[in-house]
C-alpha cells in the first residue's frame, strides 16, 4: 500500500487518514468499543494516521482501537484553545487519556480565526514550548480560512497545515477552491506537510463522493485526506479509491445513496445563540428565539453541537 511523506516531518503516512470526528457524540456517538473496532479495523488495512482534536471528545474511541495494536500510528490532534495556559491543559490531558508520551502533530484548531499568527499567537508559543519538551512533535495549523493558510508558508515554525478543501469550496471563508488550492501549492513549496479535510464538504457532498474524493487527491500539494468513516464498508471502499483508483460500482452506489443533516431538538432549545458564535461557515440563526439551520450553508462539522449548553444538536 503507497505512503507518502508529510512534509519535511519525516512522517511516512498512507493518504487516507482516518477522521475520528464523526465516530463522537457531536456526530454519531458511537460508543468507545464502536469506534474502537472501526478505527482498528482501519489499522489492520493499513492506516496509520488518526486525526482528532480536543473538541471531538474522541479519545476514548482511539484507546479502544489502539488496545493492544502493535503497529505503528501516527496521532494528531488540535487545540481550540484561546490562551496558552488552555492549550498546555488540552495537550497533556489528551496524551493522559490515550496513554502517550507525545503527539506526532498538534494543531492550532482555528476554523474561525483569520489571523491565527497573532489572534493565538500565544498558544502557538505555548506548542513551541512543548515541542522542546517533547509532547509535541510537530505544530501544525488547521483552518478554513484561505488567509491563514497563505500566512502558514512563510511561518516556518507551522510544519504541517490541515486546509479545508473540496470542490465546491463549500466552507471555505474567504474564497474561492482555486483560491485555497493556490496557498496550499505556497505551503507546498515551503515545505509543509498536507493533509486536506472536508473533501466531501461534512457529508454534502456524498452523493457525489467518488468524483469529490478525487478532485482532493488531484489538488497538487496535497500529502493526505482526512476522511470521517463510520462502516468497515467505507473503510475498505476509501483504500481502494485512494491506492488503486478502484470503484466498486454497487459498494459506492449504497455509500453514496446515505444523507447526512444538523439535526436541532427545537422543543428543549432555548435561543442562547451560543451555536451562532460557533458556526465558521454562517449555517446558523434564530428564529423566533429557536436555533435554525441553513442546508445550503451547513458543512455538518459539528462543533455547533459542542458549544450547545443543552445538548440539543448533533450530525445524524
């Protein structure tokens, strides 16, 4: 099976990484033993990069799927955080609850931030400290923005960058698909490393999978796609598009046929607008004092579930 090197890091890693995003309670909420076995079931084919964060409350699910794996893995992971103090916490708690002495990549986790250069610029000098330490072997941004991105090529202290991409631009904040593919090319020549996400735009773009999958693979620049996975079926049918450009014609018709939506139990929302200051891609509204969602704007990430204090929204 190809692997790819991310980067200047070193890092050997097959293309496909696996997104424990969706394998969550902002999504699924599959339990740790559901996830577990889906993740190792992706181990076993040969993945070897799992890519979470601190706000995905995915941790558990990896432990389970690590349990006795003797392989090796790659583990990324971002902080939300907007402070340094904040940032060290999500860290060491995160390699606490999987057991690890080091994260191979930690993101700057900035999907709303234009500027993450100066809006973080002390918990980006934060992950610089515990790179020295140790915790951390590579400090990478992730992003939706175009400007962030085009500001990570010339930050040679950003080793590895996570853009979002896909091929309606669908999330993308202040452009246009040429346009990020463009400062992902910068990125490139600046040597970072290149994992995509989004490529099927949070799961809007499943209907038309196969055609979005490889509009990412093709964007030059790009080491790896992170992928949200929730069957063994998806698994072994994303390995056989990424490494043998192979379709299966009824596995990827059933894939394809899934619909995904932001469902919001309108009855127990109270209005707060908490979702609002959550959501990147202007997804959200109240109306009539109740959560709203916009389909055509919505990119099914999630992270409005998380900011919800009544626990009232989640990606089905």
């Amino acid at each position: 099976m190809k692997q790819t090197t991310l980067g200047t890091t070193g890092l050997t890693i097959n293309p496909l990484v696996f997104g424990t995003l969706p394998l969550g309670p902002l999504q699924a909420g599959l339990t740790p033993e559901e996830g577990g076995r889906l993740i190792r079931h992706g181990l076993e084919k040969g993945i070897n990069v799992l890519d979470t964060a601190e706000l995905y409350q995915s941790y558990p699910h990896i432990k389970a799927g690590l349990a006795g794996f003797r392989g090796k893995v790659h583990i990324i992971s971002k902080t939300h955080a907007p402070d340094g103090a904040l940032a060290r916490a999500h860290v060491e708690r995160g390699l606490r609850e999987l057991g690890l002495e080091q994260f191979d990549v930690l993101h700057v986790h900035g999907a709303k931030i234009a500027d993450p250069f100066t809006e973080r610029q002390g918990v980006i000098e934060e992950l610089l400290k515990m790179k020295e330490e140790g915790k951390i072997a590579h400090v990478g941004l992730s992003s939706h923005y175009i400007s962030a991105i085009r500001m990570a090529a010339d930050h040679p202290e950003i080793e590895v960058i996570h853009p979002l991409i896909n091929m309606n631009g669908m999330g993308i904040i202040d452009g246009s698909a040429d346009e990020m593919a463009a400062a992902i090319r910068a990125c490139k020549a600046a040597g970072k490393g290149i994992y995509a996400m989004k490529a099927l735009a949070g799961g809007n773009l499943i209907p038309q999978a196969r055609q979005a999958i490889r509009y990412v693979l093709n964007v030059a620049g790009v080491d790896g796609v992170a992928i949200g996975m929730l069957s063994e079926a998806e698994i072994d049918a994303n390995l056989a598009l990424f490494h043998d450009n192979v379709a299966d014609e009824e596995t990827w018709q059933g894939l394809e046929s899934r619909r995904r939506s932001l469902r919001i139990m309108g009855n127990f929302c109270k209005g707060c607008g908490n979702c609002l200051d959550a959501c990147a891609s202007g997804g959200l509204s109240i109306v009539d004092g109740k959560a709203t969602v916009d389909e055509e704007a919505c990119i099914l990430c999630g992270y409005c579930a998380a900011s919800c204090p009544e626990f009232v929204i989640r990606v089905v």
